[in-house]
C-alpha cells in the first residue's frame, strides 16, 4: 500500500468514525425529542382529563342556562300570543252583543267620549239599520252637560262595532278596535293578571 493509499484510507477511516459518530448523535437527540415529547403529550392528557370535568360543567351550565332562556321566551311569546288573542275576542264579543245591550255600551262610550259641542255619530250600515227607535232620545240624556249629538246619516263601512263621533271637520274614533288599541297596554296587564295570576 502506497502513502496516497494509507492516507486515503485513513480520511475514509475517519470519515466513516464521523458520521457514525453524527448519526449516533443524531439518534440520541431523536430518542430524546421523542421521549420528551412522550412526556409532554403524557402531561398534557393529564392536564385535559383534569379540566374536562370543569369544562363539561362549564358546558352544561352554558347550555342549561340557554335552555331556560329559550324556555322563557317560548312562554312569554305563547303569554302574548294567548293576550292578544283574549283582547280581539272581547272586542268580538262587544260587536256580537245583543242589540239592546250593544246600543247601552255605545251610550256608554258616546258619554265618556263626548265633547261639549254639538256634533254627529257616524255608525257602521249595520249599526245604522238595527238602530233602536229610542236611541237618539237615550243618546242626548246620557251625554254630559254641553254636548250634543245626532245620528249621521252617513255610515262607515269600516266599522266593526262602536262609533266615530265627528265634530266639524274632526273625527274622533271611538270603534272598538280603536279604544282597545289605545289602551292595548292596560289591557294586555289585566288579561295577563286574570289569565296567569297564581
């Protein structure tokens, strides 16, 4: 073996010396990067089956507290729904009297809603044609002190029950669904104490 033998031999030599030498290192770090990993993801599954329980409560004290809300808006809506609808049957049920005691409840309004001026009360066509004879006298001794009304001959198609008394050029709108609308708010409290008062 020549000295360019030997020599090349011995860089080969030491070459191979340090790669394995690299590799060996390369493994260990490789071996320790997994077991630290090990050690890591073993941690950190121990970190989450400790919290899981607190999450899982968090969660359902979230979802229960949802569902109660939902629970609570559901009646609320079904409240309102079952209100409103006891408000347009009573408002129904006026327009359905019977003739004479429906012509005592216009009285009624008529005295409660009359200005102290001479005016008229424009009614319904059916209202106008099932007018009892008497009304007109009835109408002016329940009418406050100053006030005057007479029974238009013109009729409002759109009335479903009450009357518009018209003073003039204005109107004031005393049909059923006006005066319940106007006090839509008194009213949807009383159906609500009558119907849900425990």
């Amino acid at each position: 073996m020549t000295g360019l033998d030997a020599i090349l031999e011995a860089i080969e030599q030491d070459g191979q010396r340090a790669a394995q030498e690299i590799l060996s290192q390369a493994r260990e770090q490789a071996e320790e990067i997994r077991r630290q990993g090990q050690r890591d993801a073993i941690r950190r599954r121990g970190e989450i089956l400790e919290d899981a329980p607190r999450q899982a409560r968090h969660e359902a004290e979230r979802v229960r507290t949802a569902a109660q809300r939902e629970q609570r808006r559901i009646l609320l809506e079904a409240r309102q729904a079952l209100i409103r609808e006891s408000i347009r049957q009573a408002a129904e049920s006026l327009a359905q009297l019977e003739a004479a005691d429906y012509f005592a409840v216009l009285l009624r309004l008529a005295a409660a809603h009359a200005l102290p001026q001479a005016g008229e009360m424009v009614l319904s066509p059916r209202d106008r044609e099932r007018l009892p004879a008497d009304f007109p006298g009835k109408l002016q001794e329940a009418l406050p002190e100053g006030a005057s009304l007479t029974i238009s001959a013109r009729t409002e198609p759109g009335i479903q029950g009450g009357f518009l008394l018209v003073y003039g050029g204005i109107e004031e709108n005393c049909t059923f669904r006006a005066l319940f609308d106007a006090k839509e708010e008194e009213l949807q409290d009383l159906a609500n104490r009558v119907l849900f008062s425990d």
